[in-house]
C-alpha cells in the first residue's frame, strides 16, 4: 500500500554571503531610477501627496487612536495638520533620496544597509532553496501529496545529499511513496500548503534563536492545525493522515527544524 513516512529536515545550505550582499546592493542601486519614476508617476505634486499619501494616512490614524484617550482630537487634529503639510517636503525628499548628485544618498544607504539584509535573506534562502538546487522539503512534500513523480526524483537527490537530514516520521522506516493522495481538483492549495510549511520552519530558526531550541518545536506546531485542515478535507478515498505523526519538528542533535508527515493510502 502506497505510504509516506517521512521527516525531512531543513539542511545546511552553503552560500556565499558576500556575493548575495553585492547581487542585492547592485541590482537595487541599477533600479532607483525606475522606483523613483514609478513612485512620482503616481505623485508628482503636493495635490496628489494629499489625495494618495497624506488623506489615507489621516483616515488610517483616526481610527487607529482610542476614542477614549483624553486628547484624541487633539492627537488626530495634530497628525492631520503635519501630514497634510508635508507635501513639498516629501518631494523634495524623494528627489534627494533616489536622483541629487546620480543617487548619492541612495547609494549610501544601500550600501550601509547590505550586510543586515543578507543576514535576514540567508535566513530565508535556507528553506526557500535557490531553485539551481532542487526543491526545498516544503515543495518536494506539497507535490509528492498529489502524485507529482518529480518529487521522487527530488527527494532521491534530497537523501543521498543529506542522508543525515531524512528519517521516519514514526518508527524506524522511511517511506516516501508518491501517490494521489489528495483530490486533484484541490490542486490551488498546494502552494498553501509549501506556504505553511515554509512559515513554520522558517518561525523554528526565528523561535530557536530568539527564545531558546527548547521552545522552537512548540512555536512551530502553533502551524500545525493549519496544516491539518488544509489537508484532511481533501484526502481521497481511503487514505488516513496520521495526525499525531503529522508535526513540526526541531532536530536537537543537528539543531534544524523539520517536518513530518504520515499517510497511509488503503
């Protein structure tokens, strides 16, 4: 009978942090005159900063202030007046930002900027894996769920890469049959489902490193009835998912966070 019992781990990922921080800087500082131009087509006056910018943010902070806080007029009537007088500010601001002196400011700010995002990107690269090296766990599980056999073919590579990274669900044996196990016609939640699973191991690394790998697995399985019930309404006929075994976990031994399914197709 067709089975998947499988953990999959989120692997190591090798990835030269240098070169992403200069793809991103670069790439970013050749498109400035496009996002300024985008940014100014829309508004190019102090009476579109009004219209676009200055009246939504008023309407949006009226109603974030509580009614019930002694100087709320005051609060919202002060915000009005500030806003509403910012027009020729903001677009002298956008034209120093991205355009005086060939993007100078922006430049500069790029560049201070990089080495923080590349640090934030690699947190996401590692589960979102560049596509040069296959599928991530998320997608090889997502289309394994409605018989892709590309998924096998991925998930081979995936194990005899990371042999270390693949263990059962349940037991002691890894199963990884690729079979239809959910409804064809629910074929648009599969990339809600890679959603979910990419959410919850990317929370792991977060929860692990802000709070402890201790408290990681707890955080992650907060995505686990999500997951549960994207999936149960549209299991075929005869195939029973293992909600216990069905999980998000954080590997102590190799600190990454996984995850685990189980199904059975009679």
């Amino acid at each position: 009978m067709p089975a998947i019992n499988v953990l999959l781990l989120v692997p190591e990922l090798n990835v030269d942090i240098a070169s992403l921080e200069n793809k991103w800087s670069d790439t970013l500082y050749a498109r400035r005159h496009l996002i300024y131009a985008r940014a100014t087509h829309k508004i190019d006056s102090v009476e579109d900063y009004k219209l676009y910018l200055a009246y939504p943010a008023y309407v949006q902070f009226r109603g974030f202030v509580n009614p019930q806080f002694a100087r709320a007029e005051y609060a919202v009537l002060k915000h009005y007046v500030k806003v509403y007088a910012g027009g020729e500010a903001w677009l002298t601001n956008m034209y120093g930002a991205f355009e005086y002196e060939d993007g100078k400011l922006f430049g500069e700010a790029v560049q201070r900027k990089k080495t923080k995002w590349a640090k934030n990107a690699l947190e996401v690269v590692r589960v979102n894996r560049p596509r040069y090296l296959g599928w991530g766990i998320a997608e090889i599980i997502a289309h394994a769920l409605f018989g892709d056999l590309r998924a096998k073919i991925y998930f081979d590579l995936f194990r005899q890469t990371y042999p270390d990274y693949v263990k059962p669900a349940y037991g002691n044996k890894v199963e990884f049959d690729v079979d239809v196990y959910l409804n064809p016609a629910a074929m648009e939640i599969k990339p809600k489902i890679i959603d979910v699973i990419t959410q919850a191991l990317q929370y792991g690394f977060y929860a692990a490193k802000a709070i402890g790998e201790d408290k990681a697995e707890d955080f992650m399985n907060k995505f686990k009835p999500k997951l549960i019930h994207m999936i149960k309404p549209y299991l075929q006929s005869g195939v029973t998912l293992d909600d216990d075994n069905t999980r998000f976990v954080w590997d102590t031994t190799l600190h990454r966070p996984g995850v685990a399914i189980k199904l059975l197709k009679e």
